[in-house]
C-alpha cells in the first residue's frame, strides 16, 4: 500500500523526545510541561463524588453546564466580560482539540494563518493539514516583542486568521495592553478571527495583568478563548478545557466539535465545577508560580546561565551561551546524557535556523526538584 503524507515534516515533538530522553538517562525532567507534585485532594474527591453521584454517561456536547456556568462566571468576575453559558461557552479535550477544532472549523485551502515564532508546535500542523498557509513573523530573544509594522505588512487579502499566545510558551514573556490594541487596531474592519490561546492566564508574576483578548470589544468579538484545566489545576493527564468564542463564531466551532470529539469526560467536568466554586483555587497560582520561579532564579544566579524573569507560564528561558556555542538541539540533549537535567530547546518552535542559544526549562517542580536541577545547573 503507498500513501502520500498529509504532514511530510512532522516528525515526533520535541515534548515526547525529551521526556523520553530524560527517562532512558534517568535524568531531572523539566522539558516536557507538567508538575511533578499532586494536585488537589479536594479536586481528586469532587470527581470521584461525581462519578458516585451518577455522572458516568455523555455529557452535553457543549459541556456539563455547571461548569459553563462557572467559567462564565469566571469571566464576569476576572475581566468583567459575558460569556453566555449556553451559547458562547463549549469544553474541550485539551486546549489542544479546541486548537485543532477552531482551525479546522476555519480555514480552507490557501487561507493564510498568521502566527508568531517561537510558536508552541500544535498550531502549524493543524492549519496545514487544512490546507491553509502558515504565515510566521519570527520575534527574538530575550524580549520576544512584537515589531507590529512587519505583522501589518504580512496581513493579505488572504489572512483569515490570525493566532497569539499569552503569557507565551515557550519564552515566558507576556503582551502588554499596548499590543492588544495594536491587534485590536490592525484587525478592525477586516474579517480576520483571532485565536487567543490563554492556557497560561493565571500564571502571570510580579503584579502584571494577563491582557485577555475579552477585554476590548472589538476584539472579544472576532475571537476565540483557548483555555486549559490541565495547566490550571495541574492534572495535565486528565485532558479537559475550553473555548469562548461570541455565538456566531462557537455555532460553526460545534458543527466540528459534536463529530470530532462531541463530548468529553463528565465526571472531572462536574468536579471541576465543583472545585471552580471558590475562585481562590485559580486566583492563587500567579503567587505559587511565582514563589517557584524565584526559588529557581535565586538558586542559579551565580550560573554561568543568563536570563530575564520568566513573566509568565511555569517556563524560564535560560541562555547558555556563556557555556557554549552548540546548536541547542544538541546541547539540550548533551545536558539530558551527560548532566542529568532535561530542558527544551527553542530553535524547533522557529524559522528554520534560527538558533537563539536559550533552552526552556519547567519549574512546575517540588521544591526538591527545583533545587536538586539548580545545583546540576550551577555546575555547568
Ligand atoms: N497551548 C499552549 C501554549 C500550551 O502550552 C499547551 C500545553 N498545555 C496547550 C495549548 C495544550 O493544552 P492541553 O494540554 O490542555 O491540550
Ligand atoms: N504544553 C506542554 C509543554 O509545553 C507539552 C504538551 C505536550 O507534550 N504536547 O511542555
């Protein structure tokens, strides 16, 4: 049998090679984004309480509304913006299937899809498999800003969407208001969708304010919310999260989500539910994070790794180049064999060659692990 691949240059992702790496070396894995410590007992026994209570059978299609009516009321309560439950509000598998929903409920042969690189690597695959054209302007470390005349002269009469991420994995750097309104601006009049992917929206340090795109009503009404419970309450495993998008834009998002996914698993959205209940359970994590970021940044000061506070994300960028002047691919798999440290390296979100010398690392971590991996990383 032959077979043409619909994806020629889509090989395994970085996430899974490094996490496998880091395991087959036995080594301190902060590649892969996820925590290493347990999340909420009161979380784990709202969903065993939900599947002893009978929610063991498909949920809505557009999801449990219990939790629909508490992520609307997250909204209200965060940013004072409405998101109606019913119509404007629809869970997913992930932030990865509403991604993959939104795009493909979109974008046609020869759209174009604006995107920014380093980009977090799901978004190209699924415009691309849809027959559309990715279009990426490629930012720059350490500050990662946006030039937004060069976005301006990338947008067509072809740009059909165009898709942002703050606070950004993988540089941890987060979009002020002042870039919000230069998207707001250049969008204004056109027929553009913006897909904001927000997964990271309550990890954001040193008293900043996550610039959601549901502030500015121009914008809020030509786009879509990605978000995840997976980041938020730390069960990355248990893949749930959600979308809002105003009613026109969610009515073609579920003419896709009821055939490629329909609904997903009841009891953890009733728990969730549950648990969303007392906002502090969300509210909270800039300051845990927070609190984590600097332990590491404290512990690794005096490396010969340079870097500039992670503004968000439970990611820190670090620069090696002070150690060496490796390809990063290669370095970050010479600290996985020969260390005992995993980390992520940057160029495979960018352009083609476009090396920065910075690798991501994790510190969704215990405290142990934090300084376990900062003592490796001091040593170097
Ligand atoms: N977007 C970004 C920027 C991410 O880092 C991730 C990984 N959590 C996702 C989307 C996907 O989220 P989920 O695990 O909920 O599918
Ligand atoms: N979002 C996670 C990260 O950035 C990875 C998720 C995955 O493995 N696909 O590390």
């Amino acid at each position: 049998m032959r077979h043409t691949s619909k994806l020629p240059n889509v090989g395994t992702t970085i996430f899974t090679v490094m996490s496998n790496l880091a395991k087959e070396h036995n080594a301190i894995n902060l590649s892969q984004g996820f925590p290493n410590y347990p999340s909420s007992q009161k979380l784990k026994d709202l969903v065993t309480k939900a599947m002893n209570n009978g929610y063991n059978q498909y949920a809505p299609m557009a999801g449990n509304l219990d939790l629909r009516l508490a992520i609307s009321n997250k909204y209200n309560l965060i940013y004072n913006s409405t998101y109606h439950p019913e119509k404007e509000i629809t869970v997913t598998a992930g932030a990865t299937q509403a991604i993959y929903t939104i795009i493909s409920a979109f974008i046609r042969t020869n759209d174009e899809v604006i995107i920014f690189k380093p980009a977090y690597d799901c978004y190209q695959p699924a415009i691309e498999i849809n027959g559309g054209e990715t279009i990426p302007v490629q930012l720059s470390a350490p500050n990662y800003k946006v030039n937004w005349n060069e976005v301006a002269s990338k947008v067509s009469s072809k740009t059909k969407m165009i898709i942002i991420n703050t606070p950004h994995n993988p540089s941890g750097t987060i979009w002020s208001e002042d870039d919000m309104l230069q998207l707001q601006k250049l969008t204004k009049d056109t027929n553009i969708i913006v897909l904001s992917d927000e997964v990271y929206e309550h990890m954001i340090f040193d008293g900043e304010k996550h610039q959601s795109v549901c502030l500015l009503s121009d914008l809020k009404d030509r786009s879509f919310i990605t978000a995840s419970f997976g980041k938020t309450f730390h069960n990355t495993g248990w893949k749930i999260g959600y979308c809002c998008a105003p009613e026109a834009l969610m009515v073609e998002f579920r003419k896709v989500h009821q055939f490629n996914v329909f609904s997903v698993h009841h009891p953890s959205q009733k728990g969730i539910a549950d648990y969303m209940q007392d906002s502090e359970t969300y509210l909270g994590l800039n300051d845990f994070f927070q609190q984590k970021r600097d332990l590491f940044l404290n512990l690794i000061s005096d490396s010969k790794f340079k870097f500039k506070p992670s503004e968000g994300t439970y990611f820190q960028v670090l620069d090696y180049s002070e150690i060496t002047d490796e390809y990063d691919v290669d370095f970050a798999k010479r600290l996985t064999k020969g260390y005992g440290i995993a980390a992520i390296p940057l160029s495979v979100f960018n352009e083609k060659n476009k090396d920065d010398k910075v690798l991501r690392f994790c510190f969704a971590k215990t405290d142990e692990t934090i300084v376990k991996a900062s003592e490796i990383l001091r040593n170097i």
